[in-house]
C-alpha cells in the first residue's frame, strides 16, 4: 500500500518546509550522546489532514535515551525529538473534520491513518501507510507506522520536544482533553500509559497471578500499578545498579509491591533462583519485560554489541524465560531493534514458554478507556511524574535522565505556552 502522507519531514526549516516568517524553540539530535536546543523555522500545514499543535507539555521516555546512544539506526543531524506531547490546536488542514481550533489535545505517539487493515482493527502501531523505510519493512517482516521524533527508520516526522509539532491525520492521532483532565495527567495518554496497560493485558494478566516486572522506570511503575488493577496477587519489581533507587520510590505508591534488586544478590545466586525462592519454586505466573535490549550485564554481550555483532542483548528475555513457570507468560515491552545472540530458545520450546513480543503499543486502541479511568480515579498518571523542567533546560535534563539522576522518574516539561502546574503536579524546577 504507497505512502499517502508526506514523510521525512524531521526538521521543518532543513526539509523546506518551515514556515520561515515564524520560529520556535526545539530540542534537536546532533549526533550519539549529543542533543542540542535551537531556534528553527515552525511547522506548516503539509497535507489537508495535518494539524499544527502548539504544544503545552511534553516529556523524555526511556525510549529517548536509545536515540541518544545511537542505538536506533536512520538518525539525522538536526532531527526535532520527542514522541509524547499535549498541546492546544493553532491551525488545522482542509480535510480536518473532528478537532477543532483551540481544542486542547493529546497526540498518539505512533502516526497512524485509521483506514488501512491495521488501523481498522485499532492496531494504529502496525498502520501501512505512514512509514516509507525500506529498512524496517525489510528487517520486520512487514510495515509499521510512523513515529513522532523518532527517526527516519520510522518515517522521519519532526517531534514535540518543541514550541510547535505537525501532527499528520490530525482526526486519527489527537485525543481531545476534557476540562477536568490537566496536561501533567493527559499528556501521558501519548505513550506510557497505553504501553504500561497494553504490556499488563496484552501479555495476559489475570485475577490471581503472581507477575514479575524487569524494569523500575515508569513503564515498570505503571505496568505495577496496572497488574494490580487487573487482578494481579503478587507484583514483584526488578532492578538494580544506578536505577536501584527507583525500587523504594514505587514502593512508597504501592506498599503492595515487592521488590528485588539484583545487584546486591549473594554470589551464586542469580535472578532467576531468587524469584523461584520467592514464588514456592515454581516462578512466577507472567513475566514482563520493561527495560530494553540494548543494556547487556555481561561482558559477552558489551563486547558483541560494541562490535556489531548483535543489536540488543538476549539477557533480560532469557531471564524471564527461565524465571517464569513452566507454561507462563513473558511479555516484551520494552524496546529490540534488530538482532540478539544466544537466545534460549531450547527452554522456551521444552516449557511451553508463551513469548508475547507487545509491540510498539497500539495506544489509540486503549486511550479513550484510559482518559475515562484517570477521570475516575483508578489510574493515577502522577505517580509517576517527579519533576517539571522549562523546554529551554532540556539539554541538562537529557544528561539528568540518561543518569538515571535518583529522584527523577517522569518529568512534565513546559513550554511559554504552558499553564501553571495543576494540583498535586510538581513545581517547576530552575536549573
């Protein structure tokens, strides 16, 4: 199916086409571990289905931070990031029916055009026609969509870690907010809610369970939270290293939850004994994945990276293999690029092992539901967001977050056009 959207358009001034009468400020991608904040021609109406959003709030995901290393291939000097951001419509295309001027609004962070077979069937990740890469096409098997500021590999859209976004098929890809959900609680529909609660349902969660989370940064947090809500007996939390703070930080949200950090287990014992000591020698019921595959613990695995000689490391899925019940659940979220070495495909096989890959989160497919939650009070976004920084401090922030600096879990980041933080969101932090 062609393209029938105007892709490649990752830095509006450099591609032709900023409006040049009017500039803003963005963050931009200037190579691995360097990003830098610039002024730059804002975006215009491209094609009859774009809308320009003036964004309010944006934020940095964990999946930023692979950008940052180059560990996602198909980046250019110059590209605008950021995939999660909310803001207020400024102008809307020819063929815009739905949102409205002035609508407050969140975006999906994959780009989809809710007509081909997948978005018909609310898997707005996978839509044909919003991503030109022959590359990924060729590597997956299969088309996915587009994505916001997240390099040419997935279409090559500018982000909205900016004063100012594009939004292509602005009626498919914005949710409008309703007045009693603010920005620091709306903002996340973009990304990490819809992927914490497709992780938890997709992998299969049910009443009773006894789940095991690799990962304490927000995805983890929130996939917690959402075990809990869908049932879950136990949830147990791993991590460890410099990320070992964000144990005690969840566990204060949720006394419920257990924890294991695995950098402080005594020698002989690895992650997989200690969770079957836990869980009456069985293991756990699901396990799920929410940290990546480009972090290797072990040297074998540092050094085939550093060489090329895989993309991500097989590590953390052979963990959960291993750690889960004989015909438990293992659910990938977070995020593999490509290829991975010594995979234990036997123990799979032998354990009737069911290996969910979640994909980039269908989050269209759950977002109305989650927006009606937060205004309910069962979910709670906030308990995850720590700091609120200015979109002019971004450059700092990068460095914080990529340090997993203790204390920081999701941030809000405001722009000029931001209203005051809403109650219970943090103040804004002066760097």
């Amino acid at each position: 199916m062609p393209v029938s959207v105007t892709t490649d358009v990752s830095n509006y001034e450099a591609k032709g086409y900023g409006d040049l009468s009017h500039t803003m400020k963005a963050l931009t991608w200037q190579g691995k571990d360097s990003v830098k904040l610039i002024e730059t021609a804002c975006p215009k109406i491209i094609d009859e289905g774009d809308v320009i959003l003036k964004v309010t709030g944006s934020t940095i995901c964990g999946s930023d931070l692979h950008l940052l290393h180059g560990a996602i291939p198909d980046m250019e000097k110059g590209d605008i990031l950021g995939h999660e951001f909310c803001g207020v419509v400024a102008s809307v295309g020819s063929a815009v029916k739905t949102v409205k001027l002035g609508d407050r609004a969140v975006a999906s962070f994959q780009i989809a055009c809710g007509k081909c077979y997948y978005c018909k069937k609310k898997l707005s990740s996978m839509c044909e026609t919003t991503c030109a890469s022959q590359d990924a096409s060729k590597l997956y098997g299969r088309r996915t969509s587009g994505m916001f500021g997240y390099s040419h590999f997935t279409g090559g859209f500018a982000g909205g870690q900016a004063e100012y976004v594009r939004v292509p098929y602005g009626d498919v890809n914005l949710l409008q907010l309703p007045d009693d959900v603010p920005d620091e609680k709306g903002l996340y529909l973009s990304d990490v809610l819809g992927t914490s609660w497709n992780a938890v349902v997709d992998t299969g969660v049910e009443e009773g369970d006894t789940v095991a989370i690799w990962g304490a940064g927000p995805i983890g947090q929130m996939a917690a939270e959402f075990s809990f809500v869908n049932g879950a007996k136990r949830v147990i939390l791993i991590d460890g290293g410099h990320g070992s703070w964000r144990l005690g930080f969840v566990k204060k949200i949720l006394p419920k939850l257990e924890t294991l950090e695995y950098t402080t287990l005594p020698k002989g014992e690895s992650v997989t004994s200690a969770l079957k000591k836990m869980c009456d020698g069985r293991g756990p019921d699901v396990a799920i994945e929410c940290a990546a595959g480009e972090y290797a613990k072990g040297w074998a695995h540092y050094f085939e990276r550093l060489l090329g000689m895989e993309t991500d490391s097989s590590e953390l899925v052979n963990e959960m293999i291993t750690s889960v019940r004989a015909y438990g659940r293992c659910g990938i979220t977070g995020v593999y690029a490509g290829f991975c070495n010594h995979f234990n495909i036997g123990s799979l096989m032998q354990t009737g092992i069911r290996l969910h890959g979640n994909g980039q989160a269908p989050v269209q497919k759950y977002w109305k539901d989650l927006l009606k939650y937060i205004q309910e009070d069962k979910i709670h976004p906030l308990d995850m967001v720590t700091h609120r920084f200015k979109l002019e401090d971004m450059e700092i922030v990068y460095d914080l977050f990529n340090k997993r600096d203790p204390g920081m879990q999701k941030v809000f980041v405001q722009t000029k056009f931001s209203a005051p933080p809403a109650p219970g969101a943090p103040a804004l932090t002066n760097l």
